[in-house]
C-alpha cells in the first residue's frame, strides 16, 4: 500500500500523511491520532529513505493572503512587518503566500506543497472553509481576527465587540440618532463581532437601528460605494455611518460626496483599521486604530512556541482606540 493510498482512505492529502510518519509538528493531535489508526489498520509501512529525507524542519511560516498584492499593502503591511520581526528573532523565515481563496482545491495544494510548517491567515476574505480545510489538513494556523467560526481555532486580533461600540457611542455622543452600518461579510467573525459592539451601545442610548440601514459585503470601497447608492435609491436618510473598514469607507465616501452629501456636515463617517488610507482621504477619515505591528508580533511568538512545543495556544484580542480626524 502506497502513502497515496492511505493518504485517500484518511481523507486527507498525501503531505499530511507524510508529516505524521516523519513526527512533524505541523499536524493536530486529531488528524495525527486519525491517520495513525488508518496506517496500522492497512499496515502501512513507509520507506525510510524518504522518512529521513522529509523530516528536516523548514522553519517557514506562511502568511496567507487572497491573490492580489495589494490586499498585504492596503492594510497588511504593519502586522507582516512584526511577523517578520519574530521570526528572525528565533531563526524562522516569513514566506507570503498569495492564494486564489476561490478555488480552495487550488490553495491547500499550494500550502501543502510549500515548505512552510505553519500558516497566518491575515485576512477576512479566506473565508470559513479555507480554514475548516487547514484544519482537517492538520496544519498549525493562527488567523488575524476573532470569533473563529470553531472554537478549538486560534484568533489574535483588535477586541472588535469594543471597537463598534466605541464607534457607536461617539457617534451617539455627537448628537446622531439615525445610524447605518456598512460592514463586512456575514461569515466574518470579526465584522460580527463589530455589530455586536455597536448594537450594544445603541441598545443603550435607546437608539433604534433598522435592519434597512445595515448592508454587508466585502471589507473593499466597492461595497462602500454600493450601500449609499442602494440607500440613496430607496431614500433611506442617516445621519450617522459606520463603515467596518477603512477601505469600506474610501468607497462611501466617494458615493456620498456623488450624491451631493457633505462629510461632516451632514453625515458623520467613521472608519475601523487606521490604515494609512485614512489620512490620504478627504476629508481625513475619523477611525478605530489598534496595534497592527504588536498583533502581528503576538502571532509569531504563539505560533512558533506551538511548533517548538506542540502545544496549541489561547487567542488574543488587542486593546482598540478612535482617531479622531476630520469625517466626524
């Protein structure tokens, strides 16, 4: 019986049969216990030249991001800068690894073919069941966010439940009653937990907000764009918005300044992320900052003392704080 056989009757790729003959740490206690149980059961024996040769470590983590640059540079740049930090400091090497988060076939073929040990998945488009598959695939990963759609993932990222209520609350305490919400997609744990933190502190001030003046989509100036024109059309008034981005609010911004609507006149914009964006815009865009370079940080050291010991790690959210600019 041939490693690829065995690898079928798991249900899992072949690279990962692979890692748990050679004892590598990259494989959950779950699929490692799995596996193990396939090969006695079929009596699988591996070549020991091939043990050997596969069992030398690479020391790579992989920082995962959707297919397009630009996704690490508009937002990325800060968090990848301390992962790099990290590894240098204990003799690893950070390897960025765009991947066609469409074709999920495509991806873990591409991680399971790198010499990466571990992955950071760094951004909200990857979606639930890329890392549902890195799971069943037993291969280490932290993701930038919170929330994770299963509670034995590991998430570090900004406290987001306090980051939208933050928002709301200002945005309450510069007298706007009537507030809408641009946020990021439903699967999102993070955009989710931004709601939650925003629903809170409108529940509190006794604020209503109508599921009419909520539009979700993805974190990009497109869908920013497409609410106000979508809440223009049907005549839905506010005067107070949230955007669950920074890039989301680039987008509004434009749309409102299409329609003749005047920031911050008349409606107060407030962005999350303080990414550099944020003051290239007019008028300069009042956000939600946090500490992208210290999560980033976070992430290394907890992934690479889980590779070093075996021991998965807790997540961890990061304090948030406004930034008051110009739009608010």
């Amino acid at each position: 019986m041939t490693l690829e056989e065995i690898a079928k009757i798991a249900g899992v790729s072949p690279a990962t049969v692979s890692r748990v003959v050679n004892n590598n740490p990259r494989v959950s206690q779950e699929t490692r216990d799995h596996v193990l149980s396939v090969i006695q059961e079929h009596g699988y024996t591996p070549n020991e030249a091939a043990r050997a040769l596969a069992s030398s470590r690479s020391h790579i983590i992989s920082l995962a991001i959707p297919t397009g640059m630009e996704t690490l540079f508009s937002g990325y740049a800060k968090m990848a800068e301390g992962i790099a930090h990290i590894c240098a400091k204990h003799g690893y090497h950070l390897m960025i690894s765009p991947l066609p988060m469409d074709d999920l076939d495509t991806c873990m073929a591409m991680l399971n073919n790198s010499p990466a040990e571990a992955v950071v998945v760094a951004n909200a488009q990857c979606g639930p069941e890329f890392l549902f598959r890195l799971e069943k695939e037993g291969i280490p990963f932290i993701m930038r966010g919170s929330n994770p759609p299963s509670p034995d993932m590991v998430a570090v990222g900004p406290d987001y439940v306090s980051g939208g209520y933050m928002v709301a609350r200002y945005l309450i305490g510069h007298g706007r009653r009537n507030l809408a919400v641009i946020g990021g997609p439903d699967f999102h744990g993070g955009a989710n937990d931004r709601m939650e933190g925003f629903r809170q502190a409108c529940i509190i001030s006794g604020i209503e907000l109508p599921d009419e003046r909520i539009y979700r989509g993805a974190f990009l100036p497109e869908t920013g764009m497409e609410a106000i024109h979508a809440w223009a059309s049907k005549g839905i008034d506010f005067d107070g918005l949230f955007c669950m981005s920074d890039g989301i609010a680039v987008g509004a911004l434009e749309a409102l300044q299409g329609h003749g609507i005047n920031v911050p006149e008349d409606i107060s914009v407030i962005g999350f992320d303080d990414s550099e964006i944020a003051t290239m815009i007019r008028p300069r865009l009042t956000t939600v900052g946090h500490a992208q370079q210290e999560i980033g940080e976070r992430i290394a050291n907890l992934l690479i003392g889980w590779l070093e010991t075996g021991v998965k790690p807790a997540g961890w959210a990061f304090p948030v704080h406004l930034v008051e600019r110009e739009s608010c």
